[in-house]
C-alpha cells in the first residue's frame, strides 16, 4: 500500500491538472475521493445555498444526486444543518440515525449506508460539500475521516484555484468585449475611448443592464441598446 503522503501528492498533481476549469475540478475531486479514502463507494460534490437549496455539481452516481434531492425535499440532512456548525458530519448508521428521522429513512431506501461529509467552503450564504458514501452501515472509522479530512483539505485548495483562474478568464473576456464597444462607438461617432466608456456606463445605468451585456449589444449589432445615442 503506497504511504499516504505520496497518495495526497499524486492527488494535489492530478487535481492541479484541472486548473481553471471548475466543472472538471469537482468531478475529478469526486473520482480522486473514492479512489483514495478507505470504503468510499460513491461521491458527490453539492453547493448549499441558505441553508435551503442543494444544487449537485459532481457526482460518480446517481446516488448522491438522490440524496441531494432528497434532503433539498425534505428540508433536513447533514449538509443542510450540522455541516454549516461544523467542518465535517460523520454518519455511521444512515437508516438509525435520529438527528434527521425522516431523511435517514428514506435515504437508507434510497441505499446510503454510511457517510462522511467534508466542508469545502463558505462564501457568504453558499457552503460547498464533499459528501462520502458506503452502502454499508459501520464503513467509516476515524481513519477513513482523517484521510477524508486530508482530501478535501487538497480539494479546496484546487478549487479555490480553479474558481481564482476561472474568474480571471471571465474578466479578461469581458474587457476585451467592452474594448470592442468602445472602439465601434469611437469609429462610428469620433469620439474619444473614456467618451465612449461614458456613453456605455450612462447606458448601463440608464437601463439597469450590466456594462458587458451593454457592450455586448454594441458588438452584435453596432448600436447602443434602445437607440444609437450621440456623444453629449
């Protein structure tokens, strides 16, 4: 059995290979999650939002999707109560487990045994969650948490930076395409660049629009939204 630390250094490597695409990076984290903790079956990866809305993002069946379905139905569940007070929920007997009655019931039909559930983030009422399963009761010992513990600690970083890189190529699209704008506005009316960055922001605000959805108008159609406006 490879030591665990050179396990955690393959993952860090595998995961880094996803950078700045967020999508790939939570299904990777899910895959690498059963691969590397002890009597993992099956993960997925859920973003919480108001501590009411579930919203799957990554999966490697359809169990935890059924399961994130469910708590979102039922309004209970781990990573919709205990999860926010605390870093990671540990689950050993999903159908006998009394702090969620109902959802260990029917989550126990659905053929969750056992689970762990890891914190990824919190970014101010969103909380992203990196849930474990077996479908047998008892799989999880304190082993399988400390190795959990250390993956999703990986996880968050690589996450952090995919989200970080994704965000960037966002802003840089969205400048160029402002860029753009402005250069149309510039040829068509001769005006100046910060006269034509005048005109799309007046517009923006004018309509209650985005800048870039603004400017994105311009570029598809060669005229500000509403009406081709002239330069004050």
């Amino acid at each position: 059995m490879q030591h665990l630390g050179d396990v955690m250094s393959r993952v860090a490597r595998e995961l880094q290979e996803e950078h700045g695409h967020v999508e790939a990076t939570l299904q990777a984290i899910a895959t690498q999650a059963v691969g590397v903790v002890p009597n993992a079956e099956e993960c997925g990866i859920s973003y919480v939002i108001g501590r009411k809305k579930v919203e799957p993002r990554a999966s490697t069946s359809d169990l935890p999707r059924k399961v994130d379905s469910l708590q979102e139905r039922l309004g209970q569940g781990p990573c919709l109560d205990a999860i926010w007070e605390s870093d990671l929920v540990r689950v050993d007997d999903v159908g006998a487990d009394h702090r969620w009655p109902e959802f260990s019931e029917q989550a126990a039909t659905l053929g969750a045994g056992s689970m762990l559930a890891f914190r990824l983030f919190v970014d101010g009422d969103r909380l992203g969650a990196l849930n474990l399963y077996s479908r047998t009761p008892g799989a999880f010992d304190d082993e399988c948490q400390e190795i959990g513990q250390m993956l999703a600690a990986h996880a968050a970083v690589a996450l952090a930076g995919a989200q970080h890189e994704e965000h960037l190529r966002a802003g840089m699209s969205n400048r160029d395409v402002i860029g753009q704008a402005k250069g149309i506005l510039m040829e068509r009316h001769r005006l100046t660049a910060d006269q034509a960055f005048g005109v799309l922001t007046r517009v923006s605000q004018e309509l209650n629009r985005k800048l870039f959805d603004v400017a994105r108008e311009v570029t598809d159609t060669g005229a500000v939204p509403g009406r081709d406006r002239r330069r004050d």
